[in-house]
C-alpha cells in the first residue's frame, strides 16, 4: 500500500509520548518517514532503544528520552530538552496511556489517582509545555489520543474510560483557548487496534467478534492511526481544530 507524503511535515520537530510500543511505535515511524525531526518518550527502555536503533538510518534519526509521565516535572524536563535540541516543538503527540482493566469495586482514591496520571493529567501538561514554544513559532498542532471504549460503553475499564472522555473535552478547551495563537487541537479516536499489547485480551474468537462488528472487514493496524495523524498534523488540516477524529472501521 502507497502512503502520501506531506511536503509541509519535512523537517518539523514532533514530540510523542508513549511512542515505544504499539501505536506509538507507528506514530515515531510515520513521522520519521516524512522526514520530520522525531522525539518520543516511553517507559520501555528496551523497546524504545531497539525502535531507535532500528530507525537510525532514516533522514532524522529519532531520539528516545526515557520518561515516566506519572511525574510532571521530569515531563518538562523532557520537553524542554527536546525544546532546546530541536529549536521548538512544532507538533505535539499526546498517546501515552494504559487500559489496564479493573473493577468498580476495587478501585481506592490512590489507584484512581495513579490512572488519571497515566491516561489524562500528562497530557493537558504536555500541551501547556508545548504551547508557548509554538506560539512563538507562529502556530503548532496538538493531538490528543482518545478511545472508542466510552463510546461503546466497555466492561471493567471505568476510570480509563474516565479519562478518555475527559480528553475529548480537554481537546475542545484547548483548541478555543489556543486557537487565535493557529495552534491546532484535534483529538484521534481508535477502534481496536491491532497491537501487541491489544492481544493479551482478545482471542481469535475474540477478534472474529469486533470485526463483525465493524463496517469494514480486517483488524486495524498502528500504521492506520498514523496515517491519520499525518494528516491532521500537516499543513493539509490547516483548517481542522476541536474535534475527535475516529479510526475504528465503523465500530460504534
């Protein structure tokens, strides 16, 4: 399959968290193929520095900085090294998350605490670090990462699905308050997407069941979501701002 080439992403610095594994791990590749300077953060050590090495050959090598979002201080940190190294950030990658499930029962203020850590407050500090290097710049894109699971009302991920639809809106805010600086806020919405990590709760039989829930037949796979990414990064959206943008086959 051909995939387009966005003239205007060659040589932006893109920042993108969680962007070591799975859907992350396409988004660092899509974006190193358009000849974009990459940065992305992850938890993963291993994972990240094989992505890295394995990308090394592409026009900007992209870098891995080692991060645990959970803490916002070494977030910005982060950040405004890749700042510095890069000369700004252009587009802004907010993926990072986790849909460990759990039951309501369960739950105690301390874990609610942790999961709305992982999947929502890091994002909104991500963008709030990112917004005056691209105010300066002139303009920038932030892309939130939702999830279709509120939507469809799945089982045993409440405060995940918490988190998720409080993006959405996140999404909305920032793209009113940071509009009139042409900085972009869009929100990308995946379906069940086809990842490493995805398989460790669906079974063939369990696979058999979202597709013939979909509009369209086969599983949807990282590159997928990146390709709409790209797209809504580039100068090509210049006029998309506020809204969720699905990837999901027509599941919902």
């Amino acid at each position: 399959m051909s995939r387009a080439i966005y003239p205007s992403l060659k040589g932006k610095s893109v920042f993108i968290s969680g962007g070591g594994s799975g859907i992350g791990e396409g988004l660092v590749q899509a974006f190193a193929a358009q000849g974009a300077r990459v940065a992305f953060c992850d938890i993963l050590e291993a994972e990240s520095a094989a992505l890295a090495a394995r990308l090394g050959d592409a026009e900007a090598a992209p870098v891995f900085h080692r991060c645990d979002l959970r803490d916002i201080d070494s977030l910005r940190a982060v950040m405004a090294q890749v700042e510095a190294d890069f000369g700004g950030i252009d587009i802004l990658i907010n993926n990072a998350a986790s849909d460990d499930r759990h039951r309501i029962e369960d739950v105690t203020p301390a874990y609610w605490d942790e999961r709305m850590a992982v999947n929502l407050r890091h994002q909104f500090f991500a963008a709030q670090a990112a917004a005056p290097a691209m105010k300066r710049a002139g303009g920038g894109v932030i892309l939130n990462f939702g999830s279709i699971s509120w939507h469809l009302a799945l089982p045993e991920l409440a405060l995940y699905e918490t988190a998720k639809a409080a993006i959405e809106g996140m999404t909305r805010s920032l793209a009113r308050d940071l509009g009139r600086d042409n900085i972009r806020v869009n929100c990308i919405i995946p379906g069940n997407v086809k990842t490493q990590r995805q398989m460790k709760w669906y079974t063939p039989e369990g696979e058999a069941e979202i597709v013939s829930q979909q509009c369209l037949n086969g599983r949807i796979l990282p590159e997928d979501v990146a390709a709409l990414a790209l797209f809504l990064a580039s100068d090509d959206a210049r006029m998309c701002t506020g809204h969720g943008y699905f990837m999901d086959a027509g599941w919902r």
